[in-house]
C-alpha cells in the first residue's frame, strides 16, 4: 500500500515529491549531529528575524513560515513558550 505522503515527508492530500509540507524538519546540513537543540534555536530566530525583516520592507511574510514550521517541529512546547515570554517581556537573549 501506497503512502499518502510525498517523497519530501508531506502532509496528506499534499502533491507527490511536495518539498512544503512535512512532518519533521529536513535535514539542515548546519546541524548534521544528533542534538537539533541548536537547530531549533536558530530556527526560531530565523523565524523572528524573518517577520521583522519582511515586515519592516512592507512584503510578504509567507517566506517565513518554513522556518516556523521546523522550529514548531523541532522545539519542545516548554522552551518555545519561555522564549515567547522573554521576547514580550524585553529579556530573550537572542538577537532578532
């Protein structure tokens, strides 16, 4: 039986070999070891950094939504929510 998933690891219904849609985070060639703690980080910076970049110049921020789709796959719910915290409250650490 065939999956319902494209060869990128897509959501159902998506189109065979889709590379926008999948379950876990595709393999990022900056983080090749086990532990993605440095991979989630640096995608939800990414992710910030992208939507106050675009924003900024007035374009779409459909661009930006990969990078919230690996760190929302990658990061534990616990850490994103501290890190959401901290940015409203002026003392997350990152740089965006």
């Amino acid at each position: 039986m065939q999956s319902s998933y494209g060869a990128g690891g897509g959501e159902k219904g998506a189109p065979q070999g889709s590379r926008g849609y999948y379950r876990t985070a595709p393999f990022d060639p900056r983080f090749p070891n086990t532990n993605q703690t440095r991979n989630c980080y640096q995608n939800y910076l990414d992710y910030y950094r992208c939507l106050k970049t675009l924003g900024a110049k007035g374009k779409d921020i459909k661009p930006c939504q990969w990078y919230y789709r690996v760190y929302k796959s990658l990061c534990p719910i616990s850490w994103v929510k501290r890190w959401d915290e901290q940015r409203d409250d002026g003392t997350f650490a990152g740089r965006i």
